[in-house]
C-alpha cells in the first residue's frame, strides 16, 4: 500500500491554489446557503401545532394530601400518559372524525408533577385543532373504565394555531450550511492540491525525476515587478533583481564551469516538456552569469517555431541577413549571424520569424556545421529548443550536442509527463533539472538576503 509522504506538501502551493479557486469557495457557500432555504421552503412542509395541557389528580386530592397521595397521583398520570398514546384512541378518533388521522400526537407528562401535555401536529392548523378536540371528546370513553377514581382538570383549552410550529430556516441557521459548504470545498481543494502529481519542492526532483537536480530559481517578488521588471523582464543586468534570484544562477553557472572542465560538455540545449516553464529566461541569465566569470558564450535560439530570445536583447537590431533561418538555407553568411551584446557580453544566434517546418531546418547540415563552429569560437554554446511535449526537436539538437539541461516549473506538469520525456534522452547527455519559480512561504525575510538587493 503506498504512503502518503506528507513532507512533499508546499504551503504556498496549497495556499495559492485556494485563492485561486476563491470564486469556488464561494459559490460552494451560496450552494450551502440556498440549499438550506430551498428545503425548508420547498421539501419540508410546514406543520401546525395545536396543544393543551390537563391535570390527573385522584379523587379527594387536595393541596393538604400526603406526600405519599402525591406520589400516587404522579404514577397514575404516567399510565394516563400511554393510554392517550394508544391505538385504541386513536381509532376512536379517526371515527369520530370520519377519516384517517394524519397528524402526529405527542404526549409527555412535566417532570414530577401530575400535568400532561397533549399536542397534535399537522399539515394544516384546522386539522390539528380538530384532531385535539377529538381526542378531548374520546378519551373518556377509554378512561372512565380504566380509572374511575381520578379527575381530570384542563389546565389549557386545545387553541387554533396561528404560526407554523416549524418555521423556515432561520438566516444564522442558512448562514452556517454556507459557512459548511465552503469549508469543505477549501477541504477538497487542499486535498487535490496535495494530491497533484506535480513538483513542489526542490527535494521532488531527486525523489520523483528519472533526473537530478541541478539548479533551484527562486520565483522573485511581485511587488518589485511591478516597479520595473515587467518592461526589461527578468534579467540579472536588472538591479531590481533580488538576492535569491541572482545567487540561483551563479551556482548554476559555477556548476556548468566544473562540467564543462570535467567531462569537456561545451554546447548543452535547454529544454522543457510544456511551454510557459521559464526555459529562455533560464538560458539567457545562464549565459549572463557565465558571461560575468569571463567566458565566452553564445545562445543559439533553435526554437525556430516560437523564437524569443531576440525579446530579451531588445538593443540588438536584428535585421532578415541576421536571422538564424536565413543561415540554415545558405542566405547569409556565420559572421552575420553572430551577433554580439555589450550590456551582457553574450552572444546571440537568433530569429524573429516564426518557421512551422522547423523538424526539417535543424536537421540541415548548415545548422549542424553552424553549431559545430560555435563551438570552436566559444567557451559555451546554449541552445533553447522547442518544448518536448510540442516538438521532437530538442531530441533532434541533442544529437549533435555535449549534453541536455531541462528545466521543470514548480507544480505545473505532471510527474509522469516529465518521466515519460527523459526517458527519452541519453543518460550521458542529461546534465540535470532546473526547476524554476519556486515559491515558499517563509516566516520572515533573510536579512541577510535583504541586503544584497
């Protein structure tokens, strides 16, 4: 029987799933408070209730009686009790009245005294009244026999009701089955959040991937994107960028450096299974950070479908005879193609034109020989590709390449969807997972963080 692993939970996932289905949580409250009402209004049906009270007393009693007499009395009015409970009366009733008896009889004796309370509840006021007179009229007919030696007192004539005995829903009643109802839509919405077979934390990929893990990017503030990091995106060259952020990517680069001394990988591609990971932003600030300790590095956008490296080198003019596409059909020459970034100090081979026959143009010997001089002239070729769950394209480059960098986005694509890719790929060419917008929640600020930024 397999375990559930609690420590896999991640507070922000959870927390964030249920403020993203908070119109959920609320309509499962409406559903909670308007089901109450609609039952009482429309399922149950209203009753009246109509009541009297008597009182047995033996004959003879009177105030100055014996404790002994008194006790008498109540025994015998707990025997009344079950006679005007009966079948028997009941019958009587029903003849008298003519047809069946609908309503409900209670009958309860008060606590230590010798009153009973007799109340019949129906679906309409007259019917219960009626019913109660009757009963009234024919119990004699059951006692007299039975007990000749009481006196029965009305302490309260049967009455006419006027209210129904079971009002609708009261607003604080409703307000709680709404209050239920979404709480237990937020119950299941954790529950599936927990449940989803996504990577969470950076502890998933090492339990979970058919991969390890390389490299952790942490998701950076909101709040100090919306004071400049939407236009220029998310660059190191920004000095908006947070501590956590630009740290994430000097350990990949370092990481990469040993690699490349190590095993001798120069051109890596990096890839993902869906779009929308963060894939190119993890490229170009790879290339940044490997730029900044010195080396040469170039970034080849060899996702000729979707190109978007172009959008974060917005100082570069990218004109047709620059365009990567244009050096794979033989219309423009190596030196065109490179084009150089004096903010970054990397290098970029790309495109802005979408091209759909893309499977055919990375299959070229230009892009083949192309990739080959990169590789010559620089420390490290990066190459984003297409994501693997669109397009065979990264297993395509791989071929011709050292090795494959893949980059996971926290709780966005299954785990078995990301398995089912890596299988896919030579284990001597896998470098590694980055998994990226990572989001915790923390319980307070690292100062020492804080004053990096």
């Amino acid at each position: 029987m397999k375990t559930i692993d609690f420590k896999r939970a991640n507070a922000f996932t959870l927390v964030m799933d249920v403020l993203y289905n908070w119109w959920v949580i609320i309509l499962a409250g409406i559903v909670g408070f308007c089901g109450c009402q609609i039952y009482y209004l429309a399922v149950k049906k209203q009753t009246y209730t109509s009541s009297m009270t008597i009182a047995v007393n033996l004959s003879g009693y009177t105030t100055s009686a014996t404790s002994t007499s008194l006790s008498r009395t109540i025994e015998i009015s707990e025997t009344y009790q079950s006679v005007l409970s009966s079948s028997t009366l009941k019958a009587l009733v029903e003849k008298d009245m003519g047809q069946p008896m609908t309503g409900s009889v209670s009958v309860r004796q008060k606590e230590k005294t010798n009153l009973i309370d007799i109340a019949v509840t129906d679906i309409s006021s007259q019917k219960a009244y009626d019913t109660l007179k009757s009963i009234y009229k024919n119990y004699p007919k059951i006692t007299d026999n039975s007990f000749s030696n009481i006196i029965i007192s009305v302490i309260s004539a049967p009455f006419l009701p006027t209210s129904v005995s079971n009002p609708s829903a009261s607003m604080a009643y409703s307000l709680v089955f709404g209050v239920l109802g979404a709480l237990i839509c937020t119950a299941l919405i954790l529950l599936i959040s927990f449940m989803r077979d996504t990577v969470k934390n950076p502890s998933d990929v090492d339990d979970m991937l058919e991969c390890k893990l390389f490299g952790s990017v942490y998701h950076v503030n909101k709040r100090k994107r919306k004071i400049g990091l939407k236009n220029d995106g998310l660059l190191l060259t920004n000095p908006l960028i947070d501590y956590t952020f630009r740290n994430s990517f000097s350990e990949i680069a370092i990481k990469l450096e040993s690699i490349q001394r190590t095993k001798h990988m120069k051109s890596i591609v990096v890839t993902s299974v869906a779009e929308n990971e963060g894939k190119t932003t993890i490229i170009v600030n790879i290339a940044i950070s490997l730029a900044a300790m010195g080396k040469k590095v170039v970034i080849v956008d060899s996702d000729l479908k979707l190109p978007a490296v172009y959008k974060f080198f917005k100082q570069i003019e990218i004109k047709p005879e620059n365009d990567i596409y244009s050096y794979i059909t033989g219309t423009t020459d190596y030196e065109s193609v490179v084009l150089h970034d004096k903010v970054t100090d990397v290098n970029i081979v790309c495109g802005t034109e979408k091209h759909f026959n893309s499977a055919k143009a990375l299959g070229e010997e230009n892009y083949i020989n192309l990739l080959h001089k990169l590789e010559k002239d620089f420390d490290f070729v990066l190459i984003d590709s297409p994501p693997g769950g669109v397009a065979v394209d990264a297993e395509t480059i791989c071929e011709y390449c050292d090795g494959m960098l893949f980059v996971v986005r926290q709780d966005y694509v299954s785990v078995e969807a990301i398995n089912d890719y890596i299988i896919n790929i030579k284990s001597d060419k896998l470098v590694g997972c980055v998994l990226n917008d990572i989001s915790e929640l923390r319980s307070k600020k690292n100062p020492e963080v804080e004053a990096q930024i």
